[in-house]
C-alpha cells in the first residue's frame, strides 16, 4: 500500500476546545503552516459532554469579591501535586482565555454592568465558577470551529493518528490511517516541526464512564514515544446516567431526589435508608452531592461521598441497578424544609423551591435539566434514571513543563491529556486549563522560531521514521486468524473499571496487570489479525492497552510506595478504618491526610513495554518580580521588539 507524506510545520491533534483553540493561535503566528488532524470533527469530550450547568472556572470578575493571579494561582496548587508553575500560568491567563471565548460568542451570562459574576463550586474557595448552560464546552467547540473556518485553518478530518515519529527525544513526523470512506485503510506520514496534542483523556480505557464513547484518548502512542506520565493514579469519579452519558450533579442533586435499587427478580430497595437512621441528614447528604459532585475520599466519613459508597454497593458489590426518580421525594415523605440544616434550607428557600416534588423543584430550578433528558428520550416526570459511579476525568495525565511540552523536544501537550491537575481541583477547572495551555503552548513555539528554522529532517532521520512507520503499519497485516476486537475492548474496558475505579486493591490491580500484559502479548507477538475493516478499531485497542499498561503499573507502584486513599480514590487496605460498620471490608481504607502532596509521581515506558518511576518534588509557585520596567525589558527582549 503506497505511503503517502506531507510537509507541514505545526500539527495539531485534536480537535476538541483546547485543540482549536491551540491551532488558531498558531495560525496568528505561522499563517498556514497550521493543521488540525482529527479522527472526527464533531467528536470528542468537549463537544459532546455537559452536566447540568457545566461549569468554567476563572479568575473573579464581579462585585466585592477579592480575587487575584496569585490566590487563583494558589488555590489551584493547593489541589496536591500540582507544579506551581503551571498553577500560576493557568491562573494568568484565566482572564485572557475566558474573554477570548466571550469575544468570540459563548454566551457567558454577566450582570447588566457587564460584569461576570460567578458562583462557587466543588474545591472552589472564591465564587470563580460561571457557565453557560448544560453544553458550555460544547458551545466553546462551537465558536472556536467557527472562527476556524472564517480563518481558513487546515483540517484533516477522518485522520487517526497511530505513531509519533520520534528520534533521539524530538518529534518529526506523525503517522496516520485514513478513515474515510475514499481513502480508508490508506496511511499518511505528516512530517512536522512541532506536534501538539490534544486528544483529551484516555477515556476509552474505562467502562462505567461519563464520558462520551466518542472519546477514546491516545496517551498510550505518546507513552509508546517516551512521554512521561504524572500523576496518572488520580482520576476523578462521580454519580452520572447511563444513558445518556451525564452527569448527575448540580440541580439534580440539590432537588432531593429519590434513589432506588432494583434487583434481578424486579425487587426495589430505598438503599439509603438501610444506612441513614436520620431522614433529614440523609436529605442534606443528598443536597450536598450537588456541588460536592465528585467522590471525595475526605468526605466518606459521616459526609456526602458515603452516598457515592453506597451506590457502589449495590451496583458492584451487590449487582443491582440503581436509579434516581424525581417523581417521589424520599422515603415519598414530605420535607419539612425548615428542619433540614441552615445551608440546604437557605439555599432552597433563596431558590424559591421549598416546596412539592424532586421533579417540580427542579423545573423550577433549572428547566433546562429536565429538557436535555426529554431530548434524550427521558421523561423524568414518569421515568427512573439509571445511574453508576462513572470515570469523568483524569486530574493526571502527561508531564509538561511549564510552556506544556513534554520531555519529548516539540512535542506539546494540551487539555485533559495533560497532567496539569493534582488530586483535586475545583469543578469547570479543566476548561480553562485548556484555554491557558493552548496559549502557552503556541506562545512557546512561536518564541521557539529561531531554533525552529534551523530544524533539518534529513534523509537518514526520514528513513529509519519511514522504517518506524512501516513496522505499525505492517502489525495487523502479518497476523494469523482474525483478532475479535470489539470483544478484546470491552474486556479491557471491563477489567479497568473493576479493578482501577473507585475502589482499588492490590490484588485486583496486579490480576489487572497480569491480563493487560497477557493481551498487549497477544498483540505484539502477532498472534491474530483484526477483523476485516477494523483496522482503526485494532490500533484503538492496541493504544487502550499500553495506556491501562502504564496506568495500573501507576496506581500499583503508588501502594507499594506507601501511599494512601485520597482523592477521588480509595485504595482497600486490611488494617484500615471503614466509614461505619455496616459498610463492607472493601471499604477500609487510610487516608493519605496531604502526606504526598509535595511529591509527584511520574512514569515512564520503556521499549521492552517495562514501566520505570520517579518520585519527585512538585515545583514551587514561582517568585515573581513585579517591578514593571524590569519586566517590560524583558517582554521586549523575549518577543523581540
């Protein structure tokens, strides 16, 4: 099959917020020497993802509230294992990116003095949260694309990228298969100057997941190019539908609902009432989950995220279906609003719904909640509304600098698929950590230029890449027998939301190890072949295995350090503390009490497919100096005017 090649200096991939974004700045710095390689423009976390009112959090623009670079900056690092550095640029350039995407039309509500006010939300210490509705990342996708196409920017639609063709610690090419109808099968070098990535989290590894199943992720190809991971142990969980794929926090918690389990002969079960003695702490439990949406080991002691535990109960431990119905209040009691505590009572008092039923509390509150799961075929004023604990987001991911490139040279990672979060963030964090990346990123290579020109892809260089590229593309055509991918995929998604959930072990993370290695095997000594026209589906899989590869050695290595639960996570442990005796052995556990905080792990793949770690220290918030003429010299000098 003819291999097809093509020069251009700067590459995206990805093209959700932070990916258009990115390859738009570029644009204003290198013209048309710009593309976006993408396996399908209207995929992807960004444009396909929402919660009730999802959130985007920035700097405070309102009002009397105090806020600075600095606090923003030391908030955010405050998260655990966050370097200080990119704690503070996500913090700078909150302003800058947020009002790019008002200029350019995300509908960001402000006050009628254009002031835009915010809100709190989880792990929030000011009111910095603001939104646009259920489809905020949606929305930013949406003028970003927009205003690519007024500009002209390039894009390669139907493109997976497979290979990053790496040499002596530099990227210089990216190898891709065609997906489209025309073309498919047929592969494509791009050969490049800088390759930033954009391919958000490696959602594709997990089954019980709020992500939406168009997003795959492609950690494992920057892994197999020497990327180093950081802090890939920390993943954020949450209560979300099944389908839709959504989020369950916000207003559908703060209206109390009812939750019910339904076993396999149909029997129903009010679970949180075997747990909770107090009906009206168990109200405020529920409320709580609203802006403490993510489970938090922290608060599973006489706190929210027992609820989170007792989900899991009956879903994985005792195999039922739980559900939420807005159509009953719980226990299908009236509430006596005035007993429940002082923040739930006022909160819904303010919001003028002490009143009725879940449903009718939250047609009230946020009609908008109702309407996207009527579009979605569900009628929450007579349907149930099956949930699970679900993976929503990786806090971890690739290690960067500070300008967000990897410790591969050029080679540049923005969005989720960089590890700029720490243990825990504030909600709506990641958008604008996306915002803040991709103008660094751009900024870096456009102040790169001068040692960019001077860039030289020589023949030999071309030659062993080509070499590279050939054995990728030659792995499903020498098999034997067919590979029954979709089947291995939803094994592996299976094993990783077992084993590396919410609740992990040491035993179930090496039983998932020791399967993982079995398939990568089974894969890399050619075995089978995929079947036909599912070429694309066998580099996925190929990409889902090294990642859970490097994840699960990850989260292994963090036990046997001496590391404890935190986080989103908590990590079974014999001699632990169980959140009430009533609770299963699994839940005991010790808290890790901000021991780690200082460190951050990385890992790094190596070409036997052995993982090698490193703990070390987070870098500090820099010690600026303010004094304006000193820094004004500088900025001259540094864009060189």
């Amino acid at each position: 099959m003819k291999l097809t090649e093509t020069v251009i200096d700067n590459v995206v991939i990805g093209s959700g917020a932070a990916g258009f974004a990115c390859a738009l700045r570029l644009q204003k710095y290198f013209d048309n020497d710009v593309a976006i390689i993408t396996e399908n423009v209207k995929a992807g976390t960004s444009r396909n993802t929402g919660s009730d009112k999802q959130t985007y959090y920035k700097l405070g623009m309102a009002g009397d509230d105090p806020d600075s670079v600095g606090n923003m900056a030391g908030n955010l690092f405050a998260g655990g294992c966050v370097d200080g550095d990119m704690a503070l640029c996500e913090a700078a350039l909150s302003a800058r990116g947020f009002f790019n995407l008002v200029e350019l039309g995300v509908p960001f509500p402000c006050t009628e003095f254009s002031e835009y006010m915010g809100y709190k939300t989880d792990h929030d210490h000011s009111r910095r949260a603001t939104s646009a509705g259920p489809y905020t990342s949606k929305l930013m996708t949406q003028v970003l694309e927009k205003q690519a196409s007024r500009t002209g920017l390039k894009i390669f639609n139907n493109m997976q990228a497979v290979k990053l063709l790496v040499h002596d610690k530099r990227v210089y090419g990216v190898l891709t298969i065609d997906l489209s109808l025309k073309n498919r099968g047929s592969y494509h070098i791009f050969w490049v100057k800088n390759v930033i990535l954009a391919t958000g989290g490696p959602a594709g590894m997990y089954r019980d997941s709020v992500y939406p199943k168009s997003q795959i992720g492609s950690s494992g190809m920057a892994f197999e190019a020497g990327v180093a991971g950081k802090n890939l142990t920390e993943w954020q969980f949450g209560m979300a539908s099944i389908n839709p794929r959504w989020n369950v926090s916000g207003t559908y918690m703060q209206v109390i609902p009812r939750f019910i389990s339904i076993d396999s002969e149909g029997n129903e079960y009010e679970f949180l009432g075997e747990h909770f003695s107090d009906y009206n702490e168990m109200m405020n439990m529920i409320f709580l989950k609203g802006y403490q949406w993510p489970f938090d080991v922290n608060k599973i002691y006489d706190n929210s995220s027992i609820i989170d535990l007792l989900v899991y109960r009956e879903t994985i431990i005792r195999g039922r279906k739980v559900y939420l119905d807005f159509i009953k209040n719980p226990m299908n009691k009236e509430i006596a609003f005035d007993k429940l505590s002082n923040e739930t009572f006022e909160y819904l008092k303010n919001a003028n719904v002490c009143f009725g039923t879940p449903i009718q509390r939250l047609q009230e509150m946020n009609a908008p909640a109702v309407s996207f799961y009527l579009d979605h075929g569900v009628d929450l004023k007579k349907d149930l509304l099956e949930i699970a604990i679900c993976v929503q987001h990786n806090n971890g991911g690739l290690s960067t600098n500070a300008n967000w490139e990897t410790d591969i040279k050029n080679l540049y990672a923005v969005g989720e698929v960089n590890g700029s979060h720490g243990v825990t963030r504030p909600g709506g964090s990641a958008l604008n950590a996306g915002q803040a990346g991709a103008i660094r990123a751009a900024e870096s290579i456009f102040l790169s230029k001068p040692e960019n020109d001077k860039f030289c892809l020589t023949d030999e260089i071309k030659h062993i890449l080509r070499n590279e590229a050939e054995n990728i593309i030659n792995l499903p055509k020498k098999a034997r027998g067919n590979i029954p991918v979709d089947k291995m995929i939803e094994n592996a998604e299976r094993r990783m939301s077992t084993y590396a959930g919410m609740v992990r072990s040491r035993e179930g993370l090496k039983t998932a190890i020791y399967e993982t290695d079995k398939e990568l095997k089974q894969l890399i000594d050619l075995v089978k072949a995929p079947e036909k026209n599912k070429v694309g589906k066998f580099y996925h899989l190929r990409d889902i295995l090294i990642s859970q590869k490097v994840y699960l050695s990850a989260m292994l290595n963090y036990l046997e350090t001496g590391a404890k639960s935190r986080g989103s996570c908590l990590y079974t442990e014999p001699d632990g503390k169980k959140p009430d005796e009533k609770m299963p052995d699994l839940y005991k556990c010790n808290l890790d009490k901000g021991e780690y905080n200082d460190l951050i792990q990385e890992v790094r793949m190596d070409a036997d497919w052995k993982c090698e770690f490193e703990w070390r220290k987070r870098r500090i918030i820099p010690k600026v100096d303010y004094f304006f003429e000193n820094q004004w010299s500088m900025y001259r000098n540094r864009f060189n005017l």
